[in-house]
C-alpha cells in the first residue's frame, strides 16, 4: 500500500509564513489556498479532507505537496506562462540570484541595500564575467526566481530543547490514531468593527461597509477545537483567555469520546494550558496533552482551519455587537462541519459522531441532536 502523501517537516521560518498567509489572507487566492493545502497537511490532515476543506481536486493537493516538498515556498507562486528562450545561460541566472541576495557591503559596495539600477550596473562590470541585463529583464529575472523586494523582518526561531521530540510526538498521534486526536487553540482577539474584505460585485462598484473609530464593545476570543477523526470543528467565546475556559474547552473534548479511552490533545504552550490543574485533571481523565513546541504554533492542526474562520466569517462582515457576532460564527460552524465529507471514516462510527454531536451540542450551549435508532 502506498505511503499518504504529505508535506515534509516545516521549518519555523515556512511554518510561521504559512500561518500569517492563512490567518490574515492574501491578495492571490492561488497564494492564499496552496498555503492553507500545505498547513493543512502538515497538520495531519489526509489529502481528501484538504481538498474538501479549499475546494479543490485532490491530484492538485498531492501536486502542490510535492511541489512544496521540492522548491519550498516557492511553490505558492506558480509560473504557469510561457514565452521566448531565455538569452542567460542558467548558470548566469543562479549568479545574479546570488548577488542580489547578498547585502552590497561584503562584495565592496557602499550601501546597504540594492536597487535595480545599482545591481544592474554591478553585473556589468563585475570581476571575472560580465552579465549585460537591463532593469525590466532583471525584475523579471528576480520575479521569477521568487526574489522580492521587503521589509527586513525578525523571525523567532524555537528555542524549544525538545523541539523534534515533540513535533515527533504530534506526528507520531496522528499517523497511528487521528481518531483519538484533537486539538485546542484561541482565535483571536475578535473586536466588533466593520471588517474589510472581498465579495463579487459590478466592476468598479465594490461593496461597502461603513467606517467607524469607536471600539466599545471590548474583545472576545473563540476557544476553537478540533477532532481529526472526524474533521469537526466547534468552540465558544469568552472575554479573555484562562485557566477556567481552557479546562472548559478540554472537558467539552473530553467528553467527545465517552468511552473513556485515552485521547491526545494538540495545543500550545500558553500559561493557561499548562497549569497544575489541568495537568491533573488530564492525568485522571486520561487526556494526554501534546504540546507544540515554543514559537511554533503553526505544528497545531487546528491552524488550518482558522484561516476559513476569519474568511467566511469576519472579512466583509459589519456585526453590531459580540452576540451577533457570536451568532454567525457558529452558523458558519455548522455549516462547515455539516458539509464536510471525510472519506476515510467507516460508516460503522456515524452512531458514534452522531452521539458526540449531541454531546458537544449540551456542552457549548446548543441544543442536543437527537440520535437515529
């Protein structure tokens, strides 16, 4: 039987790249998917429920998780167009990357960053060969290649001594027993603010939502959880982050699976995850808490599906106030997890999803489905 297709292990600098592009959007909607497949798969989830989750073909998926797997984040820009032979050789084109991601001081030059005039006239007379490229030839050159021009940012690399045992860990739950496997993250902080965002509309008449500077209605934060098993999504919101509200969202994921069997909870390392009271509670409830290991959230699996969250749900949105708010985020959340299909769950375990919905539904302040005989 063949081995799942899935990413290879992230670095941190791909992991928290892929989770900004996810969490805040992007201006390409290829960009934007091909980020939430690749999050996605390396958050455990199996190719079927990637294409469910962005609408796509599942041939695409596996093409852009081998794509990623070979060129890295290259691979969120596609170059599907053609056009004429290229007049440098490929060895030029690798040298004129290489120069231009060097910073100018440690090959002479008196500033700090290029521009495209500076490296153009630089690769003219360069020592030891001579590369004639004018300015357009050259952005497209550096486009192509996947060299931008950017801020200058700082990344947090994971000071984590057990980084690798415990990304071994998560990886190791979810190849063996996704069914048994949750995961735990806040989303947020939500403001009630009219929110920008994207809908069809006529050419030159977007849709509008009103502007306003007055934020009087404080934050919330949705505690979302997530069962791999069965690809469900649910959660709550509350007024701030906590000890209490953690314990509740870990009860509620608890009592998902009423068997009593041991279970593993992904989550992160937060104050209010890894207090005493939870550790005990998990021990004698048989919760085994996963954590991800320092700045490296983006190893949850419940990243992925934060993305859609804000998408469907706050982008383009104008709520009046957080109980509306609350209202249409769980809408969304049923009509997510109603129009989900994963097809690697038995038809045997639909009493029990069936059974752990009504569960959830008494837990989180729904109401309880009833169960078909």
């Amino acid at each position: 039987m063949a081995e799942p297709v899935k990413v290879r292990r992230l670095t941190d600098q791909e992991g928290q790249r892929l989770q900004q592009i996810v969490r805040r959007g992007s201006t390409s909607s290829v960009r934007y998917r091909r980020a939430m497949m690749i999050l996605a798969s390396a958050g455990g989830n199996r190719v079927p429920v990637i294409a469910q989750l962005v609408q796509a073909d599942e041939d695409t998926v596996r093409d852009v998780i081998h794509r990623f797997n070979e060129i890295g984040l290259a691979c969120l820009d596609p170059q599907w167009a053609g056009g004429r032979p290229r007049l440098l050789s490929r060895d030029d084109e690798d040298f004129v990357i290489q120069t231009a991601t060097t910073r100018p001081r440690k090959l002479g030059q008196p500033f700090t960053r290029w521009s495209l005039r500076k490296l153009s006239a630089y690769l003219r007379r360069v020592h030891g060969r001579t590369i004639r490229i004018g300015r357009e030839a050259l952005r497209c050159l550096l486009a192509r290649r996947g060299v931008t021009f950017q801020r200058t940012k700082t990344w947090k690399e994971s000071t984590d001594p057990e980084r690798d045992a415990k990304l071994d860990r998560i990886e190791h739950v979810i190849e063996h027993c996704p069914d048994r496997v949750f995961a735990f993250d806040e989303f947020g902080p939500l403001g009630i603010r009219p929110t920008a965002g994207s809908c069809w509309a006529e050419r030159s008449r977007p849709g509008r939502v009103s502007a306003t500077y007055h934020r009087t209605h404080g934050v919330t934060y949705f505690h979302g959880c997530y069962s791999i098993g069965d690809d469900t999504l649910w959660g709550v919101n509350h007024r701030r982050k906590g000890t209490v509200n953690s314990w509740a969202a870990l009860k509620s994921i608890r009592a998902a699976r009423p068997d009593g069997a041991p279970i593993y909870v992904i989550l992160d390392n937060l104050s209010a995850h890894t207090g005493d009271k939870i550790r005990c509670w998990a021990k004698k409830n048989k919760v085994k808490l996963c954590f991800t290991p320092t700045n490296a959230s983006w190893a949850n699996p419940i990243e992925a599906h934060f993305g859609p969250l804000r998408q469907f749900t706050l982008a383009n949105s104008e709520h009046p106030n957080h109980t509306v708010q609350t209202r249409e985020l769980h809408r969304y959340l049923r009509w997510r997890n109603a129009n989900a299909r994963h097809p690697a769950v038995p038809a045997a375990q639909r009493r029990e999803r069936a059974r752990i919905r009504s569960e959830k539904g008494v837990r989180w302040g729904g109401h309880p489905i009833t169960e078909a005989a």
